[in-house]
C-alpha cells in the first residue's frame, strides 16, 4: 500500500516489455484495494461502525493513484496531479471520521487498526494471505525500485500471477465471508427492524394512552362540580377548573398567577398559607373543614391538599380538591341546635332517654334515666339491671308488654305506666313510651332496636291520687248535703254535670244534658225562666238566685236553689243546685209548731 504511494512520488526506471508488465501490475493493485477495502467494509460492519465510506475512499483513492501513475508514464502529470490530489483530500476527511472511532495513535496503529479488522472479519487464514499478498507486492515493489528488475523479470510476473491467484481465492472467500456477513448483518437488520418496529408501535400505544388519559383529564377537569387548583411554594395558583373559578367568582385566568393572598382576606390567606408551608415542609397532605368568605356569602369546604413530588422527593406544587359541603354544614349545626334544645328539655323535664340494639344487646341509656332507675353513672345498663328495679306487683304485667312489642306480627309500640323501687326503698311512678324497629319482611321479620322515654309522674300520681280523694270527699259532701254543680256552655247549651247533679235533677249519670233534655225534665217555663236569667249574667262574677218547686209525684214537691255565676276568662256559666225540700219541709214544720206554740 505505502510502496504504490512511493512509486507515484518517485520516477521509476521503465523495462522494455513495461507496458505488459504495467497492465499485470495494475490488474493486481486493483486485486489487492479490492481485497483491503472489502477487509474494511467488513470490519466496520462487524464493528457496528460507520467506516464503509472511509473504506470506499481508500479503493477511490488506489484506483486513482493506479490510473494516475499510468498517466504520468504517459506524460499527462497535471491530470494525474489533480486526480490524486482529490482523492487525497477526500482520503483525508474520511480518515478523520475513522480516526475518531479507532483512534489510531499513529500510521502503524491504523495500519494495526485495518489488520486487525481484518483479521476479526477473515479469520486468521484470511491474514495470512493478506501477509502474503503484501510480501509479493513487497518485493516486485523492491525490485522495481532498486532497478532489480532485469535479473527478476520474469520471475517478477511469475510472482504477479501468483499473487493475482491468490487474492482471487481470497476475493472468493471473502465473498463467502461477506455473503455470511452480509446474511447475518441482514438479520440483525431484521432484528434491528422489528425492534424498531416494536418500539414505534409501543410508542404509539404510550401516546394514545397519554392522550386518552390527558382526554380524561380535560374531561374531568372541566365537568367536575368540585373545585380543583394547584399551587406552587409562594401560594401562586398554576392551575384552577371552572368550578373552582365559579366559587370564588370569576374564570380560571382570571386567577392563575395570582397569590392566595390576591384573593382571598388576610385571616383567611394566612390560614391557607401555613397549611401550604407545612405541606411543602413536611411533605405530608391534609384534609380538613375549612371556610372563605365568597362573594355569594361564606361558604364551607371539605379541603384535601396533597403534595406532588418530582424525581428526587421534593415537593413542588400542592394539588387541592374542595367539596362544597355548605348545605351539610348548615345541616349539621341545625341539627347540633336541636340536639342541644333536646337536651336542654330533657335536662329540665327530667325524660330519661334510651337506645336498645336488641342485636348486639348493648342499651345507651342518658344521665336521665340513670337518675330515674336510681343507676350509677358508670353502672351498665343492662335489661336485667332494669327489671330488677321494677316492682314485683307490676314485673310480670311489663315484661310480657315488652315481649309483645317485639313480636314480628304487632307495630313495635309500648306505652306503660309502672312503680320502680329505689334502693333506698322509695316507690316511684314511671310511665314508658318507645318504639320498636323491625327489618325483614314476612318470616324474615325481627326485631332490632328499641327507642324511648322514660319520665318521672311520682308527682303526678300523688297529685292525681289527692284529687281523687278531694273528689271523693266532694262527692260525699255534696251527696250529704244533697248538692250538685254543674258548667253551662252557652255556644253547645250542654251542661257538665256532677254525679250528684245527676241525682238531683233525676236524670241517668254519664249522659249528656242539653237544654232540651233539661226542659223534659224541669219543664219549659222553670228552664225559660233559668236560661234567662242565666243570659243576664254579663260581668265575671255575677250572680244568679232562684228557687222552684218541682211536682215530682202526685203529692210531692221537690224544691230546688239554684245558684249561677259568670266564670271569669271564659263565657261558661257554673252553677250549683241543691235540694232543698227537706229543709224546707223542716221549716214548715217548725213554723207549725211556733204557731200552735203562739195559739196555746
């Protein structure tokens, strides 16, 4: 190679048959770039690096350097000068690409760098033919140069042909090689195709799933009713939906930009912006109750904050969901203010308050009714403990009343009055009124909860207990002093009349009196006469006075007093009766008696 380079620079002495000799040279330099540069190309291609147009250049450049050096001997120099100065500046600019990639050290190391691709590509038989072409060429090179022509003429061509063999048998099986090569370099091609091919359509897929999910995203960030924003570390909003936008009273670039503090007062921003550093500083979200005065009023929101954190764990912007929860908010507190009315009432009604799950077996039972049944306060409460406290005469009377409220076929209500016995041996009255819940249906039906009130009607039974025994005592005092009482409603003229009143006025107990029924019984004109004198009766407090004398038998009167007064607050008119006949019969007889007395 370096030999035909010296023979283009140095004027060599010509033979007398050279031009014979020259064709058989040049055939075997074509020979031998042939071979080096498919040595080359192979190599590179084994190598996996772009060095085919450094091994084009080479051949370009020894056909070139050949033909030039045919031209010299024929006296056209310029042409061959221009020719290889070309091809040596092209030789040059694709050397530097190799360069690069091998990085020789010197000519030797690139020399070493050819042989040893193409020793990697031949094999090492490949090699030694390489080495035994260059040694052919050595030495006619020599012979040529150091005018040993004559002597080896002959056997100079005899070496020619030799060496032209030899590299056809390498040319041929290089050809083999590069057919291997090339079939293999073809199949990793394939492999290198579909790889690509695989890749690409992996990639479209990533792509139309990173659309769709974007599609999605589009979609959820601008029909969702929750407000959606995100944050960066100094409260600046970088992204908000139209609901958010919507709450606080604008579009979204109305407010992408711009700070907490921007929109929002400052308790409230400075509120929003701790949570904000905390979250940036501790990296941990948080979801809480939160308020902002809007311009529709002050609004509530269940605010989660969550961060959003790069590559290396550090977080870089906050993302918010706010859920109006107004309406439940004004619901909670309306029914916080029940809660508490309930309890107040319950507190001052002294109604004890209980919750039996009659799955689990378990009974809330309030302070209340605790005092009631005279429990402890931390005492359980148990269905046992309660029955316990009943007193013996009314246990058995409740405990069936209970089970019927449980029955699947019955409505669940309860509705009793009872004496419990306190451990201090204090009697008191209860009355109970709950409800029974039932799930199921038709033989599935049970029972599973109980709720109810308890209250405390000692006083009341004692109070109800006296006035039955006023009214007894009334009652006989009036049947004593044969007196009755009755009210006079004008707007029904109805009478609500005592028992004795009954008894008076001969009338059946318990049947209403009209003023119709009253006329059959006391006659038309005494009744006209009493309702008139009734309906005079204008200022509360006035009174009315009339006595009759009833034929209630063939010679036998009874005498009746009435008395009537207007009742104040109201326009009923009470009145009491009283029979009076005996009295009057006494009366009679005395005044005989004086007379007779007088007479004597």
């Amino acid at each position: 190679m370096f030999a035909a380079v010296r023979n283009i620079l140095t004027p060599p002495v010509f033979p007398e048959d050279y031009e014979t000799t020259l064709k058989a040279r040049l055939l075997n330099r074509i020979i031998i770039v042939l071979w080096l540069g498919g040595a080359i190309a192979l190599g590179a291609m084994a190598l996996r690096q772009n060095a085919n147009l450094l091994a084009l250049l080479i051949i370009a450049f020894f056909l070139a350097a050949t033909i030039g050096f045919s031209l010299m001997r024929r006296g056209r120099v310029q042409l061959a000068g221009n020719l290889i100065a070309v091809t040596l500046w092209a030789l040059v600019a694709g050397a530097s690409i190799l360069w690069r990639e091998l990085s020789p050290a010197s000519t030797i190391g690139f020399a070493t760098a050819t042989v040893t691709i193409a020793l990697l590509t031949n094999r090492r038989w490949s090699l030694v033919m390489l080495l035994l072409s260059i040694l052919i060429c050595g030495i006619i090179d020599a012979a040529d140069q150091y005018n040993w022509w004559s002597p080896l003429i002959q056997t100079s061509r005899g070496f020619i042909y030799l060496n032209i063999a030899i590299n056809l048998s390498v040319i041929a099986l290089i050809m083999i090689e590069a057919q291997n090569g090339f079939a293999a370099v073809i199949a990793q091609a394939q492999q290198s195709v579909e790889r690509i091919q695989n890749e690409i359509t992996g990639r479209k897929r990533v792509e139309e799933a990173l659309r769709q999910s974007q599609v999605l995203y589009r979609t959820l960030m601008e029909n969702t009713t929750e407000a959606i924003s995100m944050l960066d570390r100094d409260g600046r909003y970088v992204l908000m939906n139209e609901a958010a936008a919507k709450q606080i009273g604008g579009k979204p670039e109305d407010f992408i930009g711009r700070t907490i503090a921007d929109i929002f007062p400052g308790a409230v921003a400075q509120a929003h912006t701790r949570t904000l550093q905390a979250i940036f500083d501790t990296g941990q979200g948080t979801t809480a109750d939160v308020y902002a005065p809007l311009p529709g009023g002050i609004r509530w929101f269940q605010s989660s904050a969550q961060p959003i954190l790069d590559d290396n764990g550090t977080v870089k912007a906050v993302v918010n969901l706010a859920i109006d929860i107004t309406e439940r908010k004004r619901a909670e507190d309306a029914i916080r203010e029940q809660e508490e009315r309930l309890r107040q009432s319950v507190r001052v009604s002294n109604i004890g308050i209980f919750d039996h799950n009659l799955v689990a077996d378990a009974i809330y039972s309030s302070p209340e009714e605790r005092k009631i049944y005279d429990l402890e306060p931390d005492e359980p409460a148990t269905f046992e403990k309660y029955l316990s406290r009943i007193h013996p005469d009314d246990r058995d009377r409740l405990i069936a009343a209970v089970q019927g409220t449980r029955d699947p076929e019955g409505d669940g209500n309860f509705e009793e009055e009872y004496r419990v016995i306190h451990r201090n041996g204090a009697v008191h009255w209860l009355t109970t009124r709950s409800q029974t819940l039932f799930e199921g249906e038709g033989a599935d039906r049970h029972a599973v909860r109980t709720v109810g009130a308890v209250l405390d009607i000692t006083e009341r039974k004692r109070a109800e207990e006296a006035l039955r025994q006023s009214e007894a005592s009334l009652q006989e005092a009036q049947r004593i002093a044969r007196l009755g009482s009755f009210a006079f409603d004008p707007d029904t003229q109805t009478l609500n009349c005592s028992e004795q009143a009954y008894v008076i006025l001969g009338m059946e107990p318990g049947k209403p009196v009209t003023a119709t029924s009253c006329k059959e019984k006391l006659g038309r004109d005494i009744c006209a006469e009493i309702m008139e004198g009734i309906g005079q009766l204008t200022q509360p407090g006035e009174l009315y006075e009339i006595e009759h004398d009833l034929l209630i038998a063939p010679h036998e009167t009874q005498t009746l007093h009435f008395y009537a007064r207007a009742m104040p607050d109201s326009n009923h008119i009470f009145a009491i009766v009283q029979d009076i006949s005996e009295n009057k019969l006494t009366q009679e007889i005395l005044q005989m008696l004086n007379q007779e007395l007088e007479y004597a």
